[in-house]
C-alpha cells in the first residue's frame, strides 16, 4: 500500500486519520467489553471450582465424624471424587470413565449411561446417606448435614454447566473480528501521511493488539476447555482427591505437575 500510494503520489491529507481515530476508539470499546464479558465468565467458573473444592472437603470432614461404617463412608467419598471427574469430563465434552473407574470400579460403567453423570452420582451419594438414616446409623442432624454438603455441591454442578452452555452470542464475535479485519485493512492508508515508511511497524503493532485482544477473549469464553489460559481441571479434580484421602487416613496422591509452566 506505501508502495502503491507513493508511486501514485497519492495525497489523503490529514483528514485521513480521523476516520480510523473514530472507528479505532470504538472498536476498542467493544473489545473491552467482550474481553470483561469473557473474564468473568472464566472467573466465575473458577469460583464455583473453588466453592466445589470447599463443599468436597467439607463432606468429607462431615462424613468422617458421622458415619462410622468404614464401607459406607469410603463409598460415599469414591462416589465425591467421581463426581468431580464426571463433572470434568461432561464440561470438557470428554469421557472421564477411565478416571472414575480408579475410585468406585466397574460402577463407573452404568454411571457414564445417564444422561447427566455427575447428577446421577449426586443422587447416588444422596440415596446411601438415605439409607443411613434409615437404618439408623445416620440420626437426624447428620443426615441434615450431610445434605446440606450434596445440596452446595449440586449447585456448583448448576453454576458450571450454565457457563458451559450459555456461550457470548455469536453476533458479538462475529462483528467483532469482520470489523477488525476492515479496520486493518483500511489502516495503511490512513497512516501513509503521518507514518510514510513506518506505515507497516504501525499497522502491524495495531493488528497484534486488536487480534491478540480477540484470541484471548476467544479463550476465556470457554472456561473449561483444554487451551493454556482455561481452568486446570485436572488439577482441581487431584487437589480433590488428596483432600478425600487424607480426610480417610489413606495414602494421598501426588498434585499434577506443571507443563511448560501450564497446569492441565
């Protein structure tokens, strides 16, 4: 375009830029708010983990002080754990049978045919303190408490899968990016009078902001997916697990080490 426009000795004046200063201020106004947009939904997302990560753990400091059947608690906090992996692999749209298999068995099987894997289990969590209480060994109160875990952890469930299912309306994307790719294109010659030879350094810095600013908000949208920037899900499932097993007594696992400084 330099080349085009000083072979022509092609002249826009100084009106040139003012076209590109509008359209350039709200361009950035509209990014800005799908990037706010984008960041809170990824930082809601990690609230609810956290608040998942704190109601798990209170179950099991609950359930360790409540339910003295050794069999009946470790199922009930296998059934925790495996949760949280369902939860994980229903998210992330992949299957997390594998995972769950290492806590509840061959079970894990009939829990990936429901419709919805973590709420099955939730359920099943529900139904065996149920049958505590019937039994006898689980008396009111406790039963009380230990509903009240399931509860806050099926509304952790809720919070995450309205994120997961609620994306940014495409317009929002769709507009964004068609009106970046025409301000870039159009920016050469805008700049050509004030910036001559620069023009390309210039447009080039533009272009990296804007399109840089678009792929991370693009990311942050989906919380739960597997890019750097998303939530490390494994992780949280892990720091699960150790606080399940220590609550328990038993050996606890290692955290997921870090790759290339990213957590999965």
């Amino acid at each position: 375009v330099v080349l085009v426009i000083k072979a022509l000795k092609l002249d826009f004046g100084n009106a040139g830029t003012a076209p590109f200063a509008l359209l350039g201020v709200a361009l950035s106004i509209y990014l800005g708010f799908r990037n706010n947009a984008a960041y809170d939904r990824w930082w809601e997302a990690r609230k609810l983990w956290g608040q998942l990560v704190f109601d798990i753990r209170n179950l099991a400091r609950a359930s360790t002080g409540l339910i003295e059947d050794r069999a009946e608690l470790r199922g009930l906090l296998m059934d925790a754990i495996a949760f949280c992996h369902f939860l994980r692999g229903l998210l992330r749209r992949v299957d997390a049978t594998a995972e769950a298999r290492g806590f509840i068995g061959d079970e894990a099987e009939a829990v990936v045919k429901a419709v919805n894997s973590p709420d099955a289990l939730v359920r099943r969590m529900g139904a065996r303190i149920a049958a505590l209480r019937k039994s006898g060994a689980l008396d009111a109160v406790g039963y009380r408490i230990l509903d009240e875990r399931l509860s806050e952890i099926a509304a952790a469930q809720a919070g995450c899968e309205r994120i997961a299912g609620t994306p940014l309306p495409f317009a929002y994307t769709l507009l964004l990016q068609r009106t970046a790719y025409v301000f870039c294109l159009l920016l050469p010659f805008g700049l050509v009078a004030p910036a001559g030879w620069a023009t390309p350094l210039f447009t080039a810095l533009i272009a990296y902001t804007f399109f840089g600013l678009d792929a991370l908000s693009e990311e942050l949208e989906d919380p739960f997916g597997t890019q750097p920037n998303d939530l490390a899900l494994d992780g949280l499932c892990r720091v699960c697990e150790i606080s399940v097993f220590e609550a328990l007594g038993e050996p606890a696992p290692k955290m997921i080490p870090a790759e290339r400084f990213y957590f999965s």
